[in-house]
C-alpha cells in the first residue's frame, strides 16, 4: 500500500449521492428549483451509463471537437527555463472553438437532446461559456438563451457576435451593476420560466449537484487522453501535473486521471495585482468555507457570508469568488497542491511560450503555464504535464496595449 493506492476507488466514491465531496458540495436550491435539478440528476445517473449515449459523444469527439488534442513537448522553453525540467503541454487550445469549455459543453447538450429538451440556457461572463454553449446548441439544433449583464455586452462586442451568429438569443441583464452576478440572477429567472422544456448549462465544476460532477465527468476526457498520450511518448508518468484554477473545470478533468498515480498535482490559482482581498481571485489560497450560487466550497467572502468579495485577474476566465467543491475537498485533505501566479507572472509565461514554441496562449492557460515554470526551477522535477486549456486570440488586443509585444519581459 502507499498513499496512492487509497485513491484507486477515488471517481466512484465522490461525490455521494447529495453531492457532497467531503463537506463541500450538495445544492442549495429554491424550492422551485430542487424538481428541476432532480431531474436533471437522474436523468445523468440514468443517461451516462447507456452505450448510445456513450458512443454519440465519442463520434461527436472525434468528428466534430478533433479530438484527441495532442500532447506536445516543449523542446525550446524547457531549455530556456535551464534546470533540465521537460515541459509538456495537453493542446486543448487546438479543440474546435480554441478551448476546453467544449468538451462539457457538448456533453450538456447531448444530455437535453436525450432528455428531449429543446433549449439551452446559461449565464455567461466575458462570453467564453456562452460562445461554446451557443457551438453546442447550433450543432444539436436547439434553441440557445445566454443571459448576459449590459456591460458585458459592450465589452465583449466579439463574443456577443460570435453568439449571435451561432443562432443564440443573448438577453441582457439591465438591473444592478449589469455584470455576471445580475446575469446569474436573470438566467435563474428564466430558467424557472422555462425549465420543463430547457435546460441550465452550468459553465464550469461549480454550481448545485450535479453540474459539478457532470462537468468534472465531461472533461476527464482531457486527463485519460493525455496520461496515454504522455506514457507513449516517455514511457513513463509525468512527475507533475499543472492546470489553471478558476471554477476548476479543465483542471479537474487532466487531474482525476493521475489521482491514484504517483504524481504531483498542482492547481494554480490568479493571485492578480497582490494579496490584499480585492487584488486577486485565489479562492481556494485565501477563501473560507461557506455557501453561495447554490453550493458550498471555499470562497472570497470577507464583509457578509455568502457575499461574494470583488475579485480581479487580467485572466476574465478566472476571476470568480469560489472554487469547485471538488476543489476545495482535494485541497483540505492534501491530495493536491495549490499555488497562485500574479498577472504579471502569467503574461511572462505567455510571451515565453509565444516567442519560444510559437504557441500563443490564452491567459488563463498562461497562469498554469507560469506555475509549471515555477517548479521547473526548484530543479526537483524530471517532466510537468501543464494543460493548455486555450488559446490566445481573445486576449491579443489586451496583452499588446497592457504590455506591448513582450520585449521587456523576455530580458533575462
Ligand atoms: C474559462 C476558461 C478557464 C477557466 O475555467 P475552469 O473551469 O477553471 O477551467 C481556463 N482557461 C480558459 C482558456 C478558459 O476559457
């Protein structure tokens, strides 16, 4: 036996049957809504186990996202980081749409069409969930509402329009702040309206049971595909993993795989401008225990409990108050290690692997990136397996304006 081993029953045990992972978990729901996402819950339980289903998303893998994305070995920036350290990335900038967020979207959307739903509906921030779920429903031919806060929208004009012409119906949240809180809010609304006919898509390992399973299930695609794909190509395991956290969705999926290996497992957390509560999103690092969005787990709460802090990263995609109770359990009971990278760490990271591999990536993928250099250069590690969660078209106009074309950060 070896502290391993204990894990082997691991994905079957977790979490029970209210959801829980540990005391983290469950649903915390209006009443109006527990049918609802009762239903949703055994229709899962019952649908994920039917080979039809099972092989319509693997033809739909394969076919449509290009799956399985490679396993690539960075050659170039492991010599530059000079400790002898090899980088490996997990491509999933190169599944269709440029991201992870396909993988479970496509796997919500196979479930409402076995549900014989005809709608889609989700919240949706800087607008990566919502350009996905939109693919997704456009594929299924379903109808597709995303819930959007006003100022988003103008933000994000590029992503409304990608929805739009994908065929969704983008409806903006005109009360409050008119940002993602509001659009949580009015999608919830509409989804009450509407949800003998539709379905929630929940846009990452968070929310009431059971999104957090069923995502975390969808995006293990991601860690079988490239514990194989790494053993061909080295013969071995890798010593470490490393993913970005912000709901925790593609960190999840490359983890759960190596969970009963003998392998280290990093989670890197947006630690943004500092460590002051307001500077950063590092959940899970600076986070207490407590309940909002309808589940428990560690969050950024420090005036009311359940009231999310403000929190920033120049990554919009991990800039959220909680963490995945899944998380937040693997945290307490030490499985996983989790560290958090600046902004200003993920953009040199960026600029390295741009300049040095020709892969540009997106900023959320940048923080992982920038966490694996980091062990890197403690020298302890032979090889760290980072997921490359996606690609960093998006982020372009961001980066040049904030930080030019990477000159001053490249300077050794
Ligand atoms: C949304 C997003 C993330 C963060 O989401 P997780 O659920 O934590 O994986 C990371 N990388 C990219 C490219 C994203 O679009």
């Amino acid at each position: 036996m070896n502290k391993y081993s204990e894990f082997q029953n691991y994905l079957k045990e977790y979490p029970n049957a209210q959801g829980r992972f540990g005391q983290y978990g469950g649903a915390y729901l209006p009443p109006e809504l527990c049918e609802a996402f009762d239903e949703i819950n055994r229709a899962y339980r019952l649908i994920c186990h039917s080979a039809k289903f099972i092989n319509e998303l693997r033809r739909i893998r394969k076919e449509f996202q290009g799956r399985p994305t490679p396993v690539y070995h960075c050659e170039r920036l492991s010599q530059k980081i000079g400790t002898g350290t090899q980088i490996y990335l997990k491509r999933e900038d190169l599944n269709h749409t440029g991201a992870h967020k396909l993988n479970h979207c496509m796997g919500e959307g196979l479930l409402a069409k076995f549900m014989g739903k005809r709608k889609l509906i989700a919240e949706t921030g800087a607008g990566q969930h919502g350009v996905a779920l939109a693919t997704a429903a456009a594929f299924f031919g379903l109808e597709c509402d995303i819930y959007m806060g006003e100022v988003d929208i103008k933000k994000q004009a590029p992503n409304v329009a990608r929805m739009r012409i994908l065929g969704a119906n983008v409806i903006p949240a005109t009360h409050g702040l008119k940002t993602l809180k509001e659009a949580v809010d009015a999608a919830f609304e509409g989804y009450m309206r509407e949800y003998k006919h539709s379905i929630y898509c929940i846009g990452s390992a968070v929310g009431p049971h059971p999104f957090p399973m069923m995502v975390r299930d969808f995006q293990l695609v991601v860690g079988i595909e490239a514990r194989e794909q790494f053993i061909d190509m080295t013969g071995m395991l890798p010593d470490a993993v490393c993913a970005c956290v912000g709901g925790g969705s593609n960190a999840i999926g490359l983890f759960l795989p190596f969970i009963d290996d003998p392998v280290e497992i990093h989670g890197i957390e947006p630690l943004g401008k500092g460590t002051n509560a307001g500077e950063h999103a590092a959940s899970i690092t600076y986070g207490t225990k407590g309940v909002m969005h309808g589940f428990e787990s560690l969050m950024l709460q420090s005036q009311k409990p359940g009231e999310p802090d403000p929190v920033y990263s120049n990554a919009s995609g991990l800039d959220y108050p909680s963490v995945g109770p899944e998380h937040a359990f693997l945290h307490d009971i030490g499985r996983i290690k989790y560290d958090a990278v600046t902004d200003e760490e993920a953009i040199r990271a960026f600029f390295m692997l741009s300049r040095y591999e020709g892969i540009i990536p997106a900023i959320e993928s940048s923080h992982a990136l920038a966490g694996a250099i980091k062990l890197a250069k403690e020298g302890n590690y032979g090889s760290i397996l980072v997921n490359l969660s996606g690609r960093g078209d998006k982020d372009l106009e961001y980066v040049i304006e904030k930080y030019g074309y990477g000159d001053e950060f490249l300077k050794e």
